[in-house]
C-alpha cells in the first residue's frame, strides 16, 4: 500500500455529492494519480470564500473523472457537496505525522532521479556543451533565429517564430533490439503548430529520410505522426489536451511500439502506434511554424535496452 501524491493536482465537483456518497465526479481528473491495488491518494474537498469547509477523503481508484472514495478522514465530518467545490491534492497533517519526528529516513520515489547504472546513451544535459555522441540537424528550409544553451543542467531552447516551418532535432544511434526510452519536457507552446518531443528517424542527415515524431501538439494534445523528411505529412493519431510541463516515453518490444505520456513521470497512459519506417536513430525535436517565440526546455534523455525498462528510483530523505 501506498500513498500517491502529484504536483500541482487541483480540479472541482462537476455534480453534487450527497454525505454518504462513495463515487464523486469531478471537472478533471487527468492531473491526479489512479491508484491501482491498495494504493491510495487524499483529496481535500473545500467550499466559501475564503473557505469555511472541509472534508478530506480517502480515493481509492480513479476511472478518468470518477473516483472511489472513503469518507470522512482524519478527523473531518462526511458532508453534501455543492457542484464547483474544490477538490485538490494537497498535503495533511495525517500524511505528515507518518514521516516521523526530525532526523527519521523515509523513502519516496523520484521520477526525476538519474538512473541507478546510467547508460551512456542518457544525457542529464549537465555538460559545458552538447555531448558528441548527438547530431544537431536543421530540416527546415528556412533558418529563423535559433539559440541552444546547456544551463543549470537543462538544455534550453529559443526560437523565434516568423521564419516559417521549422523543425530541428539532436539525434544519436538508436541500438538494435528492445529499448525504452523516457524524456521530460517543457515547452510553452505559443500558439498553434508548436510540438517538441522525442522523434525516431531513418537518418541523422537533413534533406532525407523518414521520420516518426511523439509529442504535445499544439491544439492537438498527445501526437504521434509518421512524417517523410519533414515535407510530407502521414497518418497521425492524438489524444488529450496541450500541456507545458510533461514526461514522454517510447519503447519497442519485438516489432511493437509503445508511446506514453505522463504529467507527473508516476502515472502513465500508453498506446500503440504502428510505425511506417525502421528507425536507426533516435532524440528529441522541436517544431514551430508560428510567427511567436517558441521556448523549450529538455531536462533528461534517457535509455535502457529493454522493452519494459523502469525509470526514476527509490531515493532517501531526511527530515529536519
């Protein structure tokens, strides 16, 4: 059993609760875990300006906006709810006083924790520059102002928009065999037709071949579309909603590939993609076709040479 927690995770009721109901539904529930087994996480449900009410609930198993719940915890009263309250993710006394008193050790797991034994294909974009294993390629056929920077361990990206379509990418060999591979991004995503993601591809050389890219799409949510050269587009599937902050993940096991998106790097939602081309290599793009400046940011790249590699760890704190 254990407790779930996600960043920033905060939505309201989308009907009415009666006190003895044991299913709610609210607005949005894409930020907040699923708890699966005995796992669980706690929502607060709040109401008044500024609020004058309280429930902390127990959920126990979230299916997209619906969560099962037990009422009434630590020490809070059962209570009817209006639709438009708040129901957030937030941190209580209760989940506190189980990390014990200053100096005591717990564990958490971190998504964003490097990998136990690296593999020399991750980047932590920590280096005075980019590292030599990856090729900077520009597919775009015009060259509008574009800045790269390694700073504070990220690699930071600028492009101003109005020169039209452009798309570039760092690329490096993609092993043979099962792989998985994770990402962690933001992009701010300044107006229609701007991605960044990872992208597979036929060639590390501009001006040539084929290309599948997984990405937040602008107005189109989670997307992975198959591309020749960046010039014509192919079938493409897509889901949810744009986002700034987000993990992404691929993995090929066999001949299958396997796409993914989290918000948090915990809970992930998964879909199969067939694939028009045979990847030799591998990275991370951007695409921006707007006449706004485009920022991106790429915290880590990284690799494992299996198909159901997991990523993050278990890490150890201490309380002061």
């Amino acid at each position: 059993m254990a407790q779930l927690f996600a960043n920033n995770a905060t939505t309201t009721l989308a009907s009415p609760a009666a006190s003895t109901d044991t299913t709610l539904t609210i607005v949005d529930g894409s930020s907040f875990p699923a708890p699966s087994g005995s796992d669980f996480f706690l929502l607060t449900l709040a109401s008044g300006t500024p609020e004058s009410n309280w429930e902390i609930v127990k959920v126990t198993a979230r299916s997209m906006n619906t969560i099962t719940v037990v009422r009434a915890q630590e020490g809070t009263t059962a209570a009817a709810w209006a639709a438009g309250a708040k129901a957030e993710l937030r941190l209580t006394a209760g989940t506190l006083s189980t990390w014990g008193p200053s100096g005591t050790p717990w564990s958490y797991f971190s998504a964003d924790a490097p990998q136990a034994s690296p593999s020399t294909l991750d980047d932590e974009f920590d280096g005075a520059s980019l590292a030599s294993k990856w090729t900077l390629v520009n597919w775009s056929s015009t060259s509008p102002l574009h800045t790269t920077n390694l700073v504070n361990g990220v690699l930071s990206s600028v492009m101003a928009g109005g020169g039209g379509a452009t798309y570039r990418a760092i690329l490096q060999p993609l092993p043979a065999g099962d792989f998985s591979v994770i990402a962690k991004i933001f992009c701010d995503h300044p107006s229609s037709y701007s991605a960044a993601g990872i992208i597979l591809s036929t060639t590390n050389a501009a001006g040539s071949g084929n290309q599948f890219v997984w990405q937040n799409f602008n107005g189109y949510g989670w997307m992975g579309r198959n591309v020749t050269n960046f010039s014509t587009d192919g079938s493409y599937t897509n889901s949810g909603a744009t986002v700034s902050n987000y993990y992404l993940r691929v993995r090929r096991s066999g001949t299958t590939y396997y796409f993914a998106w989290s918000i948090e790097g915990c809970v992930w939602t998964e879909i199969t993609i067939a694939l028009s081309i045979t990847p030799a290599y591998f990275g991370l793009h951007l695409y921006d076709n707007t006449s706004s400046t485009m920022n991106t940011i790429f915290y880590f790249f990284r690799y494992a040479g299996a198909s159901n590699a997991s990523f993050g760890r278990t890490v150890q704190a201490y309380l002061l």
